[in-house]
C-alpha cells in the first residue's frame, strides 16, 4: 500500500472494515450522530498525552488482561475458502477495546495459508489505526533453524515499538521480545509443538533469566463444533499492569504470530 496523508490512510483502514463487513460499534455510533450511546459499547478514553505512551495506547496503562475474539466467517466454515481474519479485542468487562483486520490478497490466503506474510491493522473504536502489525513471508518448519518466523509492531504506524522473534526450538515454541532497538526485553514459551492436553494453551510470558513468569497467552477452548469446523479461535493475554504500554502493544502482536503459528489450520 502506497503511504500518503493521515486522512488517506485512515479512510483506505475504515474501507477495510467497511469491505469485509466489519465496522467498528463506536465508529458507527460516531457516523450515527449519537453520542449519548457511545460510552454504553465502548471503554472510558483517558486523556491523551501520557509520557512515553504512543498515541492511542493510553487505554492500555489501566489494563492487565486483553481478550481477543476472532470473528467466525461462514463461508470459511462451509467450504473451507480463507479469508482475511478479523479480530474484536476486549477488555474483561465484554466492552470492545480495539478492532484489528488483515488486510491480505486472495492468492497468499489460499496458497500460503498460516504461513502467508501479513499486515493487520488494529483501529480504535473511532475508526483510527493506532497499531500495525508486520509478517513478512518466512519458514514455519523446526527442521530449518534459519529464516524463522517474526514479527513488527508499529505504534502509531510507522513508528516501530518492537518486534517479536522465533527462536529455533526442535519441539517447544520460543519467542522473544524485543523493543524497538532490536534488544531482547521478555521471552514467549509455548508447551510441547504448542499442544496441551488441557482445554486452554498457554504460552508463558517470562523474564529474561526465566525465572519469573509474568504474564501468559491462552489458545482458549471455543466449543467442539467451533474447533472442528473453523479456525476462528479466542485468545486471552495477561501481562503485568505497570509493563511498558509499548510492550503491551507488542505482546498484541504476539497473539497473532501463535494464532496464525499454531492454531490457523484448514479444517
């Protein structure tokens, strides 16, 4: 996609959401012209200008949980034809926080699959991106411990926050955290080739030495028929309430990088 004005930008975004049929609630109220509805579906906004809080990530210095529901697409679940994936992320109170889409061509979604390169961009509730999510197209296989899987976090877009970054492992996921200088800050493991035996996965958030567990993602359980028919899944994040906002954001990152890693399969 060609860079241009911030308008430009955010009108090409809502297009996205407007094309694939999902449009943020607060974004309709907004264009609705009904104000008085807007704070019944959407989180209470802080004032902006927190030191060292890019813009649009201000919500998240009070939080310390995230759920994000990927939205189930019918024909996908009918006939098996991938499509762009779209994401609604929660607080724990059930209120829509952000909204994230990919935004991917028809040939890399049906001849990549999990292992398509991909851009999702996360919106706020009025319709503004506030992070960009980058893959580029690498190997997903642990016989090959070059070109391993990665990933950028852009917050606001085109301002890099960190990166998320595979490290090569024979049988358990390993990821680390990296801020925007490329310097390691948090390590990702998964359990065993990223299967449990429990209803939800975890994936463990830890220090660098490994020896505190700060926080964790969850591959939760949706339901027998969702599982077997679609791969739209629910996860949820916990991280520490005073982690670095930038970090937040990254880990939101993350999530997408394990859902499209482990749990994006074609049934």
């Amino acid at each position: 996609m060609k860079t241009g004005s911030p308008v430009t930008l955010t009108n090409h975004i809502r297009g996205l959401f407007l094309r694939f049929g999902f449009i943020p609630s607060g974004l309709l109220l907004f264009q609705a012209k009904r104000p008085k509805q807007v704070h019944m579906n959407m989180y209470a906004v802080p004032s902006p200008g927190i030191p060292g809080c890019p813009p649009g990530l201000e919500y998240l210095t009070q939080v310390d949980q995230l759920l994000m529901k990927q939205k189930v697409e019918l024909v996908e679940a009918l006939v098996g034809f991938e499509s762009n994936n779209k994401y609604e992320i929660r607080n724990v109170m059930g209120q829509n926080v952000f909204y994230a889409v990919e935004e991917n061509d028809c040939l890399s979604r049906q001849c990549c699959g999990p292992l398509r390169s991909f851009t999702i961009h996360v919106l706020d509730n009025f319709g503004q991106e506030i992070i960009t999510v980058t893959r580029p197209l690498k190997c997903m296989s642990c016989f090959f411990p070059c070109c391993l899987q990665e990933l950028e976090v852009q917050s606001p877009p085109g301002n890099t926050v960190g990166y998320v970054i595979q490290q090569w492992h024979p049988f358990f996921p390993k990821f680390i955290v990296a801020n925007e200088h490329n310097e390691p800050v948090l390590k990702i493991h998964g359990p065993f080739c990223g299967w449990s035996c429990l209803p939800d996965v975890d994936f463990e958030i830890l220090t660098m030495d490994e020896v505190n567990k700060i926080g964790k993602i969850s591959k939760q359980w949706t339901g027998l028929l969702r599982e077997a028919f679609t791969d739209s899944d629910n996860f949820g994040i916990q991280f520490p309430l005073d982690l670095d906002v930038r970090m937040k954001a990254v880990m939101i990152g993350a999530c997408f990088l394990i859902d499209f890693m482990f749990f994006e399969t074609t049934n």
